[in-house]
C-alpha cells in the first residue's frame, strides 16, 4: 500500500485541529483530524453544485457568483464552464493557506482557474462578505463544511441558522439561488430553508464523478 505523506499543516482560525494537506500517490486529502474534508478523486458532487446553480439562473446574462470555500477548485473550474464568459465569480476563502496550496502543490488540480479574469478571491469569512453584500449575487454556493453545523469551525454555524439564512437571502438578487452542500440529508435545515423564504429543491448526487461513491445532498434554495 502507498503510504500516506503530509505535505502541510494551516490552522483554523477559531477552530481546534489545524487542517492537514496530505498525498498518497497522486491522490490528494485535506483532512481535519480523523475526518477527510476533500478528495481528489471525490469531485462529483461538488461539481454538481456549479451545473445545478446555473441551469436554475439561465435567463441570467452576466451572474454575479459566490463561492464559499476554494478547497480543491472543483467547484470554481466548473463554475468557469457554467456560468459563461460573461460571469463574475468571488472566492471566498477563510484559510490563506488553502490559496497558496492552490498556486503550489495542488496547483495541477486547480489548473491555472485562480488566475482566470472572472475570478476574484478574497481571503476572509463568506458569511461577513454575504452580511455586507445585499443585492449583490445571483447565486450563492457554500462548500465550507460537511453541512449544516460548523465541524472544521463553530463559526460555520452562523451560516445555517434563521438569521444567516436571511442575510443570504438579503444577498441575492430577487430570483437568485442559494446552494449548500452536505455530506448528507437535514430535514430540519430544509424546513429552516423554506421558512426562511425559499422554495426548496433538494438533490442527492454521488461524491465521484462516474457517479459512484457516497451520496451527497445539494440543497437548491431559490429567492422567492
């Protein structure tokens, strides 16, 4: 078996375990203590949160995009194919050195995307960029953690109650989508959701691309 090598190590800011970049081969993980965050050969739900956000905003001629969380770039390359030239897409990245993976050692999976003109990172938390950004976005994608509870950082957990879910909503222009991705189902945040003034789409989509692989759950929460 090919051993596992660590590459790096980022701490958290208010979180516990520091983050830990990790290669086997040609695979690579970023793991928080025992829990595997990400996965280079685990794309396909993350994908799926890019194709399912912009068939739902077509009409959209120039959609301002969110993305919470860089991490491998699976979410942003497919962003770049889905929601066209004329798309403008923000990064936001609470881990600095997650950024600089992405221009060093993984810098062949993120295969030069940070560099595209559309895009634009920012080195900070998503949720005080979402709380400063009313009417700024047609569509929303939070990737920061393995759902709704803040397991790599407590302050995740802001994001997913009645009140972040507003300020989301005061975020997105009229008609825009909110997309959240967990590592499984969450009846109560779904009902928290559609309280909250969305009209709720839920979809299960396998962690690989080839469609094998643990089922995920891609919440699709439209701005009535």
């Amino acid at each position: 078996m090919i051993p596992r090598e660590l590459i790096a190590t980022a701490p958290v800011p208010g979180g516990g375990d520091p983050l830990r970049l990790v290669r086997r081969g040609s695979e690579w993980s970023i793991m928080l203590g025992a829990n595997e965050l990400m996965n280079s050969r685990l794309s396909g739900s993350e994908e799926a949160m890019s194709t399912l956000a912009a068939a739902r905003i077509v009409g959209v001629k120039t959609p301002q995009v969110l993305i919470g969380g860089l991490g491998m770039g699976f979410t942003l390359r497919t962003a770049l194919q889905a929601f066209g030239a004329r798309a403008s897409i923000e990064v936001a990245e609470l881990v600095p050195e997650i950024v600089e993976w992405a221009r060093g050692p993984m810098a062949h999976l993120h295969d030069g995307t940070l560099d595209d003109p559309r895009v634009r990172i920012h080195v900070g938390d998503v949720g005080a960029l979402i709380r400063s950004s009313a009417g700024a976005y047609d569509a929303i994608l939070l990737d920061v953690d393995n759902g709704p509870d803040g397991l790599s950082r407590d302050g995740n957990d802001a994001l997913y109650t009645a009140q972040g879910l507003q300020q989301a909503r005061t975020a997105l222009k009229p008609g825009g989508v909110l997309v959240v991705w967990s590592s499984g189902p969450d009846p109560r945040f779904t009902q928290r959701l559609r309280k909250g003034g969305f009209a709720v789409d839920e979809e299960i989509v396998r962690a690989r691309r080839t469609g094998g692989g643990a089922r995920h759950t891609i919440w699709l929460a439209q701005r009535r």
